[in-house]
C-alpha cells in the first residue's frame, strides 16, 4: 500500500480544529453571544455559564484561545503569521504616541488571556471592562490608554466571533470543504 502523502495545511486552523468550530458553533449564534458577553464582562445567567461549561467539557477552549489571542505559531502556513502585537498600527506615530498606543494594545492582551482563563477556570481577573471608560481622576495618558484598549476589545472580540461563525459555516460542509471555500473566498 503506498505511502498516503500529508495534506498540505494552508489555513492556521486543522482539519480537526475546523471540525471543533463547526460542530460547536454551526447555527449556534447563541453560544457565541454568550461567549462574546463573558468576554466583555457582561452579566451571565444561569443558562449562560452552563452553556460555557459545556464549551470546557468539549475541548474548543484551544481553539478559543488560538482564535481570540493568537501567537507566533513556527508550523504556520506561508502568510498566516499573526499575533496581537503585528497588527498595533504605530509606523506613522512618535515615539510618545506609539508608546501609549502600544501600552493600550498590552492592556488588551492582557485583558483577553484574562478572559479566557476565566473560560478555562471561571476565575475572575483584575482588569475590569467597565473601568476602562471611566474618566473619574484618571490622567490624560492613561484615559487614552483605556479607551484605546476598550474599544479595540469590543472590535477584536466582535471580529473573531464572526471569524468563528464563517468559519464554523454550513453544518452540511465537511471541514474541507469550508476551507477550499474560505481559501477560494480569499483568492477573489
């Protein structure tokens, strides 16, 4: 019997971890509200936090983190390199303002491996969501820090709930086939 050749990986997600998204949020937009509500700090009900139970027992909490707070990953496909700190849009600044710029993307990272070990662990972090829009006696640098923070939260964490509904897609496509489709989408 021939030697089965290894199919080409040519997203950041597997064939097993596109099976994980779609069988977890194929017209399953309610779960993701209620992942999208935890990670902003919103008041969960007592069906919510049995829903994210439900996302600890089945293993997607991975794929959670690789999607909501990626990192270098050496086994990446050509052109799918990312982590938080690339994106940070600083080239056309100085020195003072990169610096507050990048202080404000540290606080979001900060605040999303937060979230996500409250995912994991149901341990509440330190950075609260509704103090980053508070003005109170804070100084000028730190109210453009948090608010740079804050709004780039509510952005990143809305792009990647819907980075996980297209990819989750149609509950009749195989894995493969969503990501031929997605890969044929981002040919166009």
């Amino acid at each position: 019997m021939p030697e089965e050749k290894k199919k080409k990986q040519t997203m950041r997600y597997t064939d097993e971890e596109l099976g994980l998204i779609k069988n977890t949020f194929a017209e399953n937009d309610d779960l993701l509200k209620i992942i999208r509500k935890s990670m902003l700090q919103m008041s969960l009900s007592a069906l919510d936090l049995s829903m994210l139970e439900l996302v600890r027992k089945e293993g997607i909490l991975k794929v959670l983190r690789k999607t909501f707070l990626p990192t270098l990953d050496p086994e990446a496909p050509i052109h799918q390199m990312i982590d938080l700190w690339m994106t940070v849009q600083i080239v056309d600044k100085g020195p003072d303002e990169a610096y507050l710029v990048l202080l404000a993307r540290e606080r979001l990272i900060k605040y999303i491996d937060q979230q996500l070990l409250f995912l994991e662990t149901g341990k509440e972090g330190k950075i609260r969501f509704d103090e980053l829009n508070e003005i109170g006696d804070k100084i000028a640098p730190d109210i453009y820090v948090d608010m740079i923070a804050r709004n780039t939260i509510i952005s990143h964490i809305e792009m990647q709930c819907n980075a996980l509904s297209i990819l989750a897609g149609r509950k009749d496509e195989t894995p493969e086939e969503t990501q031929e489709r997605l890969l044929k989408d981002s040919n166009k």
